[in-house]
C-alpha cells in the first residue's frame, strides 16, 4: 500500500461521522496517536483488523498505512457465513445490515483503494497474515469468549515485538466474554495493559512503560482528553477520558 492509494479526500470528524457505528472520540484520538507514534518512532509492520462492521475505524487505520505495508480487514460480513450457531445468532442480533459491499462503499469514500479484505472467520487470519508482522491489530470481532481468547492469541502470534493490540467493548455490560478474554490475557497471558478508554483496552507483550508514560504527558496539553495512572494486578495503566 503506496501513500497515493491512501491519499485524501480529507478526512474529518464531521464526515467520519457519516459512516454508521461506534468510535467515540477518544479513540479517535488514541488510533491516530499510537500508529503515528510508532511511525515516528521508526517502528514498522502491517496493520490488522478483525471485525469491521461498516468501516468507521477501518477508514482511520488506513490512513496509516505507510509504503511497503499491509492493512488487512477480516469480516464474515454475513451470518451465513458463520463458524458456528452462537456466532450467526450473534451476528443476526446485532449486525443485521452488515454486508461487505456496504463496507466497500463507505471505505472508498475516503480512500482510492480497498485494503485487503478477508472474509471468513477470524480464525482464518493466521492462514493469510504472516507470524510477526503486524504493528497494530484491532480486535473487534465475534465477542463470545473463546472467539475472543482465540483472536488475542493470534494477535500475540502476529504482532511483532512492540505491537500494539486493541481490544474493543471489553468494558460493555452485553459483552462479557471479551471482558473474561481481555482480563485473562493480562493476569495469565503476558499482556501488558497500556491505555484503556471507556470502550477499549490497549495493550502490548512488548514494552508498555515508555509509550504510556509517552502518551500521558501527551495528554497534560490536551483540550478535550485527559489520562489518569492506576495500578491494576500488578500493572501501571492509564485511563483517558473527555475532559
């Protein structure tokens, strides 16, 4: 992916908002700071998401994506094509206007070109992105726990040593199964929790200390946002809400 595939129409909160579904302003904030910061920080790889819905935080991801780097999606786009019962049902519920042509659509809205799409199960990706080469991965898929446990263990196979991997709605009271996943990576896995907004958690296997300490100073000038340290089981985290 070239600079000129990714290039404007200029994207805006005003028109981001236009595409349906949910990315609150503090991730907003927190995608674009972290792949910028490792951008600036000499700190290369693909970039991944696993659900995307109709593309709101996919359009952000692929501004991103430098030359010589990858950014993939991974959807099921229809519940026909789920893995199991729990899943199609999920999808049914909760996704029923999802198709891949309604991502498509919304997507080149911003960009020249699609990203590369995977449909199928999330289990899949592993057979199509390579081990260690990810920056970045989104995890925003089917939220049934041993969905969610797979797709952070993927994660962890994928990301290169300081990556980055986003775990979404692991705070919602509908979702507790990425709750149970997301914890269980940090107490049992090695995951080291970095950020966590009140929809998304951030974490690294690499070294947290330094990019969370970064992105609080960060923070201390910011209009809108504002972080505050906690220590959680042994972990130093910082916390970002709207001022």
């Amino acid at each position: 992916m070239t600079t000129q595939d990714t290039a404007p129409p200029l994207l805006t909160p005003d028109r981001l908002d236009e595409v349906e579904g949910w990315f609150f302003d503090a991730d907003r904030f927190l995608f674009d700071w972290l792949l910028t910061h490792q951008r600036d920080h000499g700190i290369r790889g693909d970039l991944l998401e696993l659900g995307v819905y109709k593309g709101k935080s996919a359009i952000v991801i692929g501004y991103h994506a430098s030359d010589g780097e990858r950014f993939t999606v991974c959807d099921l786009f229809d519940a026909d094509e789920a893995p199991d019962d729990s899943t199609a049902t999920e999808m049914r519920v909760y996704y029923p206007t999802l198709t891949r042509q309604v991502f498509e659509t919304n997507y080149l809205r911003f960009h020249r070109r699609l990203p590369t799409v995977i449909q199928g199960s999330s289990s899949e990706v592993t057979d199509h992105v390579p081990a260690r080469s990810c920056r970045f991965v989104h995890i925003d898929a089917s939220h049934l726990y041993h969905h969610v446990r797979a797709d952070i263990t993927a994660a962890r196979e994928l990301l290169t040593e300081d990556g980055v991997v986003c775990l979404d709605d692991f705070r919602s009271p509908h979702t507790p199964g990425v709750a149970a996943a997301t914890w269980e990576a940090v107490l049992m896995a090695g995951l080291k929790p970095v950020v966590l907004t009140e929809s998304k958690l951030y974490g690294t296997w690499g070294s947290a200390d330094v990019l969370r300490d970064t992105l609080a100073d960060h923070l201390t000038t910011h209009p809108t946002l504002w972080g505050v340290m906690e220590d959680v089981a042994g972990h130093t985290l910082l916390r970002v809400h709207s001022r």
